[in-house]
C-alpha cells in the first residue's frame, strides 16, 4: 500500500501524479453536472407547464432557513479553499483548522436540511398516498409550527392558486418531488464530501500535506466547490419562485 | 525477437503477467490492466451466455405463428432481460474493458493506466450491477422491455423492475470510471514520442467512446434513478396523474441511449482500423480523417436521440430537425468506411481470421448503417418504427458489427494476450459459420419489418412463420460460430503453438514487447519516433518492403506460419 | 520543490475573502430581487445571479482561472453538453402545438409565422 506522497508506479514524476488525478477529478465533475442537469431539465419542464403548483411549493419553504443554509455552505467553500491555500503553504495547523471548520459547516447544512425535511414530512407534503398541500390549512392545530399570520398568507395563496390549478394538490407532488429529488441528492453529494473530508482530516493531522504534496486537499475540495455549486443553483429554483406576492 | 516462417519453434518468455504472481487473491485484487481485462473477460462472457439464453428462448418461442413454447407475460421476461443482458452487460464493456483495458497502455508505451485501483473497482462495480440485475431476474424477472418506458416500468409492471434497474445504474458507475480511466490516462500517460497523431486508431476510437460515456452515462443514471424513485417512493415526473411526462423519460432515456450505440460501435471501428491496416500490408488511408470522424461520431451522436421517438407526437419541426441531424451522423461512419476500403486498395491482403472479421464488419456494418437511414427518414419510420425492420437494423449493426469487431480483435491480440496462436483453419472455418449464421438469422428480420410484424409481440400472422423459422434455424448456426472460438480459444491459451512477440507482424507499439508482456509492459520505457502503421520505415518488423515513402511494392503476406 | 511552484499558483487568503464576501452579498441581492414583481423575468435575472456566483466558484476557489487549457476544455465541454441536453429536450416540448394546455412561446412565434399549420 502506498503513503500518501508517494509516487505510484505506473507514474514517472510527481507532477504526472498530480496533473493526471487532477484532470481526472475535473472530467469526474463533469459527469456530475449531466447528472444533476437530467433532474434539473425535469424541474424546468415540470416548473413551466405546472407553475401555480410549483410557487405554492416554492412558498411553504422557509427562506430563512434557506438562506441560512446557503450562506452555511457558502462559508463552508470558502473554509475548504482557506484549507487547500494552507497545505500549498504548509501551514500544517492550519489545514486541520480549515477542515475541521469545513466539515462542521457541512454538519450545520445536514442540521437544518434535517428540520426542513422533517417539517415536510409533519406537514404531508411528501409525494404519495398521504400527500396533501391543504393539510395545514385545513388542520391548523396539526401544523402547530405555522405561526397565524403566516397560516392565513398560506391559504389565501391556496385559494388564488386552487382556481388557477384545479389539479393543484397532484400537480404539487411534482413540485415535492424536484424538492426532495434535488435536495436529496445533494444531500447524498454532502455525505460522501463530508466522508472524503474525514479522510482528509486524519490524513492533515498526521502531518501528509506540504507544499510539496497537497493534490487530496485539492482535489476534494473541486468536489466540494462543485456540491456548493449545485446548492448555489437549488436555492433561487426552489426557494424563491413568485415570491414577491 | 520476430516471428520466422522456418527455424527454431519459439518459447514463452520466462517471465510474464500471468506467472509473475500465483493465487486467487493476486487475481481479485490484481491492479495490473492486463489482468483485469482478463477478469473482465471472464464475467463478460458468462453474461454473453445469459443474454444468449434468453435469445435462444425468444427464437424458439418465434417458431411458431401460435406461441406454445412461452406465455405472453413470460415472453415479455424473455426479451426484455435479453435487451438489458447484452445492452448493457454484454456490448458496452466488451471490447472497451476487455481490449481497451489491455493494449491501452501497451499501445502508448505506459506501464498501467492512469488509475489502476479504480480500473480493479469498475470490474467490481460491474459484478455488483450484474448480480443486483441477476436477482431480479430470477426474482419475478422484468418485462418492461430494456427501454424501460414509463408508466409500465414505475406504475403497472408487476416484474422486478426496482433491483434491475438499480443493478443498470450501479453498473453504469463501471462504465464512467472505465471512460474517466482511458480519457486521462491518453492525455497524461504517453510514451515520449507518441504524440497525438502518433497514437493507433484504436486509442483515438477509445479516446472517442470515453468521451460518449462520460457524458452520456450519467443522464442514464440520473433517469432510471427517477424511474426507481418514482416506483419506490412514489416521486411524480413520469406519472401522468400527478401532470408527470412519460415523453420526458423517453427524452432523457435516449439522450444517454442513443450515444450508448456509439460506445458499442467505436471501439470495434477502432479494431477495425487495426486489422485492416495489418492484413492489406498498407497505412490506413486517411489517418486524420479516421481520428476526426470517431470524434465526430461521439459528439454529433449526441444530436440525434429524438430519431426513436418520431412517434410520440413530436411536431413536424422537431422531427424534420432530427431527422436531418440523423443523417448527418453518418457520414463519419462512411468516412471511416471509404478509408478503409481505400486502405485495401493497392494493398497485400491475407486472409487470416481477424481479417476474415474485418471484411464481415465492412459489409454488415455498411448494412445496418444503411438501414439506419431507412429508419431516420420520417415517412418511412412511420411504417417501420417497432417493427423486426428496427431489431434487423440494430442486430446488423450490434452483432454484425460490434460483435465482429471484438470477435476478430480477440483473435487478432490472442498471440498478445496469451502468448499462443490460436488453430487459423478452425477459426476460418468458424468465422464462416458466424457469418452464415448472422446473415440467416437476420436479413429474414428486414423481411419481416417491411411486411409489417411489431417487435415485441409473442405471436404473428402465419403468413410471416417461414421467415421466423428461417431466423431461428439461422440462430442455431450462429450459436455454433460463436461457441466454437470460445472453445477453441481456451484451448489456444494453454496449448496453442507459441506466437511470439510480433507474429502477423503488425506495427503497433504493444507488438514491439513480448507475449505474454512483462507486468510492468515494457522493461524500457520506449521512445516513440516513428508514425502509426507505417510498413516502410519498420526495418524491424523483417518485412520485404522498400523503405521510405511511396507504393508498397512487394510486402510479404501477414504471418503465414501454418 | 520549486517546479510545483511555477505550475500551481497560489491564491491568497484575501482575494478568497473577497470572492465570499461578493458571493454573500449577490445571495442577498438574489433574496431582494426574489421579492420585486419582474415577471417572468424573476426566473432570468435569478439564474443570472446565480450564474455569476458559479462562475466566481469555478474561477477562483477552483482555481480554474489558473488552470492548463485542458481543463478550461473540460469545464466547458461539461456546460455545453449539459446545455444540448436542456435546450434539445425543450425545443421538442417548445415546438408541440398544445402541451397539456400550456402554449410555449416559440409555438406561438411559428404558428403565427407559418399561419397555423403547425
């Protein structure tokens, strides 16, 4: 097994290994983005030919929590790109701190995701049998968490675009379904970035990354600019449709 | 050390690949790209064998007008886990992750490919995909049809659509890394010297289909994950009772599976380009042109998916559109063609079995492109759409072509692989019984098309039985082309006749090392100063050719050992 | 060892600060412009922002401003193929005469053009 640092066999030098893992992650990240962009090309189908369902979904989510999340991983990119500055200037310390940081705010994010989804689920708001967008409104000591000023908004929003829609709860199911299809896996993406930074973590306290060999942290973190990407794009089309009523 | 006509009967290196280390773990957790195309080959083959169970089962239900053999909802099962079976666990991997895996380096004078680790993890994510596929296919099976199309597939189907469809999506992560693996390793791994159009046309063919899979692989990935979704949990985006599209899944279904087609064609094209060459003694015509019409063939692939869905109710706009772009995807792969013809010309032909291949590429391939056409004008789709005509189309192209293509490549690097020749006589013998076979079991299925029996359907009109029997009977030849290279192959590796380093000889940089080669490929790293097939300035290769540039002149005939 | 220094530029901590400062102000902006009545220009000047945003993740925190001309090849190969997939797929929607109901612009552009034969 090799030390990270080492040079595999099959490379000649260093930078070979460096250059090719690089490129490698790059062409990675392109299949990335085809495909997130087939879920994203069922949203704008879907959000164009149903958008009543969709603003009245866009509009049970809450957009401080939102906001919040997206500065939260905002914050998160700019600690990881702190933590890739630090191992190509050897600031041993300070890698350990940009991860740990990194990784903290990644844990915020799954925080907040976890309240937003649990209040979805709370709500009926999950696509299948038990999908119901005129549940709160019509159950309001069920949906105790919505204040009343908010709840009337809501179903004033409801009634205008009940008549615009007839088939407004099926069609919101779609709206529900972009949700937690696109959050979800994004959520998936997370992980598996909150996973490579663990890795990273164990492997910048034991003292691998220098000037001389900070390809991991380099690369991860084009994964996990690339998932703040993604959030970047999620949160104006999720969040923020026909907002301004 | 070069192959001779006359003289001592040569030996195995004493070292090589396949001795260098001994037991099952130094196999399952190889990271040398020469073993792993070996294990590929292994798990490849045996899902060939599913596939062709299932088709075995479909030509004999087909034998007669009434259907005795089969039920409907079992007949379904038997087409469908055919389509998957070969779609996507036979033709996608074979000769990428088999002959891909092992000349790639040894063509670019690298010692592994960029990453070899996860060359070993794509072979394991494909056995994870296929045993997930496996299950549900002995589990209530799939009847859905390998497209997959919603609502049947998400809503109505009471077959195991779930786990196969997981088992595709994993398996498709096999591929990407395949892809991800071929396209860095050609840009960062080359031997000093071999620059770009230095590189054989087999890389540019790889370098092409890599570029396909890693940007059509996860659009498939993405749509059955929705399917899946959709089934599982009930999520909306096909269903039509929540305002879902079962058009948006065809839309995104062939976005990926039309250039699927193109990564099973390409890398046997990119065989092709190797044969040809070899076995006419002469440069291929047109190198650039080859190299750029693979590109194009990837990237003008992509245009053309709506060409299977000229039937949902598409405006005439749209479909004049694809139409259009359908035809322009073929005019790479008739570049390609005419060059190769063109290499034969003037050329010193032999006819040794991978070259008995390349010729049925040239024809079959050149008929089922064709056909293709057929079916890309619209007027002509209307009739022909769903129909054996389409099935015809495909199989001319799939077994005729690709199949061909890994069949004579197969043999061609067998004295490479294994450091044995394979018995040249039997493997004429066979290639002619594939040939018949195919031809038998196929053309009667444009026939078919044209009179109009749907695809799909477990029973027809009795008027159309002379030509399913004439199909099936054809089928039963062509099972016997393809067992006997199974065969003898496997007995070519243990006890054929020592091949050599270079036997034909042909000119690419895997023949300059030994075979079997060393683990590392190459004890020097080689510099590269010499152009891709160029007899006349190969002093090494022992050929009787004038060097310099100009006409061939009098080359002595590929390896004329036995 | 100073070959690496040559090949990787490093970016300073204060260019980083600058790039998330400017994307935590254009998140704010993208909030704000949510809330005035644009129309259906809301969608446009929302992905615009959010474009903006990518871009300066890509360039900088990425560091693909630095980057060989190969991966620059990369990145745009990606955008592009993921705007074939998403402009083709609509252009079959766009030009359907009646899509459950809705009439997409461009059908209406053509049928009019082309005197409702469509």
């Amino acid at each position: 097994m090799h030390r990270t640092g080492a040079l595999f066999g099959q490379f000649k030098t260093l930078e070979q290994q460096k250059d090719t893992a690089t490129l490698g992650m790059w062409i990675f990240l392109v299949t990335e983005v085809m495909f997130f962009g087939g879920i994203m090309l069922a949203y704008t189908i879907n959000r164009h030919t149903y958008f009543h369902a969709f603003a009245m979904g866009s509009n049970t989510l809450s957009l401080g929590l939102g906001g919040f999340n997206t500065v939260v991983l905002l914050a998160s990119s700019f600690t990881m790109a702190m933590a890739v500055w630090s191992s190509q200037t050897s600031k041993k310390g300070l890698i350990t701190l940009f991860l740990s940081l990194t990784i903290f705010l990644g844990f915020v994010f799954f925080g907040v995701k976890y309240v937003e989804y649990a209040q979805k689920f709370h709500h009926h708001l999950v696509p299948g049998k038990n999908f119901d967008i005129f549940y709160c409104v019509n159950n309001p000591s069920k949906c105790d968490d919505i204040d009343a000023a908010d709840m009337a908004k809501e179903k004033e929003e409801l009634e205008v675009a009940a008549k615009a829609d007839p088939d407004l709860n099926a069609h919101a199911q779609l709206y529900y379904s972009a949700y937690f299809g696109m959050t979800g896996l994004h959520a998936l993406h997370m992980v598996i970035g909150a996973g490579l930074l663990f890795w990273l973590l164990k492997e910048s306290v034991a003292g691998r990354f220098n000037a001389e060999w900070n390809n991991p942290v380099d690369i991860v973190g084009l994964y996990w600019h690339f998932v703040d990407i993604v959030w970047i794009y999620l949160f104006p089309l999720l969040y923020l449709i026909d907002r301004h009523k | 050390m070069r192959a001779e006509a006359t003289g001592p009967a040569l030996k195995l290196p004493e070292k090589h690949y396949l001795n260098a280390t001994y037991g099952i773990r130094s196999w399952l957790l190889t990271t040398d790209h020469k073993r792993i195309a070996l294990l590929w080959l292994a798990a490849v083959t045996f899902f060939f064998f599913i596939g062709g169970f299932f088709a075995m089962m479909i030509r004999l239900h087909l034998l007669t007008p009434n259907g005795y053999l089969l039920t409907p909802d079992m007949y379904n099962r038997m087409f469908t886990m055919h389509g998957v079976t070969m779609v996507f666990f036979f033709l996608i991997p074979s000769i990428p992750a088999i002959l891909g895996n092992f000349l790639i380096p040894l063509m670019i004078g690298a010692k592994d490919l960029a990453f070899p680790k996860i060359n070993l993890l794509s072979w394991y994510i494909y056995i994870v995909g296929g045993l997930f596929t496996l299950w549900a296919m002995v589990n209530g099976g799939l009847d859905t049809g390998w497209t997959f199309y919603t609502p049947f597939s998400t809503l109505y189907s009471n077959s195991a659509v779930a786990p196969a469809v997981v088992g595709v999506f994993i398996n498709g992560f096999s591929s990407i890394l395949t892809g991800l693996n071929f396209l860095v390793t050609v840009h960062t791994m080359r031997a000093p010297g071999m620059t770009w159009f230095r590189l054989p046309l087999f890389v540019w063919a790889h370098y092409a289909t890599s570029i396909v899979m890693i940007l059509g692989t996860p659009v498939i990935a993405i749509t059955l994950g929705l399917a899946a979704m959709e089934r599982v949990f009930g999520l909306g985006f096909f269903n039509p009772a929540m305002g879902g599209d079962p058009i948006l899944f065809q839309h995104l279904f062939w976005f990926y599976s039309h250039p699927a087609v193109y990564i099973m064609i390409l890398p046997a094209m990119g065989v092709i380009s190797e044969l040809i060459p070899t076995f006419a003694r002469k440069r291929l015509f047109g190198y650039h042109f080859v190299a750029a019409a693979s590109l194009a063939i990837a990237v003008i692939g992509f245009l053309v998916w709506t060409h299977h869905m000229f039937l949902t109710g598409q405006s005439t706009y749209a479909a004049v559109a694809f139409s259009f772009l359908t035809f322009i995807v073929a005019i790479p792969s008739a570049i390609k063609t005419f060059n190769w013809t063109a290499t034969l010309f003037g050329g010193s032909i032999s006819f040794d079995t991978p070259m008995l291949y390349a010729f049925g590429f040239l024809g079959l391939f050149m008929i089922g492109g064709l056909t293709g056409l057929f079916l890309g004008a619209l007027g002509v789709d209307i009739n022909i759409h769903d129909t054996y005509f389409v099935v015809a189309h495909f199989h001319y192209i799939m077994v005729g072509g690709a199949v061909m293509g890994y069949l004579g490549g197969l043999h061609f690097w067998w004295p490479k692989i294994t450091g044995r020749m394979y018995p040249e006589w039997l493997a004429r013998i066979a290639a002619f019984i594939l040939f018949i076979g195919f031809n038998f079991t196929f053309f009667p299925q444009f026939i078919l098309g044209i009179m109009g029996m749907p695809r799909r359907y477990h029973t027809y009109p009795p008027e159309f039985q002379i030509y399913n029997v004439m199909s099936t009977a054809g089928a039963s030849i062509l099972a016997v082309g393809y067992l006997l290279p199974m065969v003898y192959l496997t007995w070519a590796a243990f006890y054929g006749k020592v091949a050599g380093d270079n036997p034909w000889p042909a000119t690419g940089l895997e023949w300059k090392t030994q075979s079997p080669p060393l683990t590392e490929n190459f004890d020097v790293t080689p510099v590269v100063t010499w152009e891709a097939y160029d007899f006349h300035n190969r002093p090494d290769l022992g050929l009787d050719v004038p060097s310099g540039k100009g006409s061939p002149g009098v080359v002595a005939p590929a390896h004329g050992d036995d | 060892m100073s070959e690496q220094e040559h090949t990787e530029h490093i970016v300073s901590p204060g260019t980083y600060l600058a790039i998330i400062l400017t994307l935590l102000a254009l998140t704010g902006i993208t909030v704000f412009a949510a809330f005035v009545n644009l129309g259906r220009f809301n969608i446009v000047v929302a992905l615009l922002i959010a474009t903006v945003k990518a871009t300066l993740v890509v360039l900088i925190f990425m560091h693909a401003k630095y980057a060989p001309e190969r991966t620059k090849l990369v990145i745009i190969a990606g955008i592009f193929w993921l705007a074939l997939l998403l402009f083709m797929t609509l252009s079959d929607y766009a030009s359907r005469v009646d899509y459950r109901g809705v009439r997409y612009p461009m059908t209406q552009i053509i049928s009019h053009t082309l005197g409702n034969r469509g």
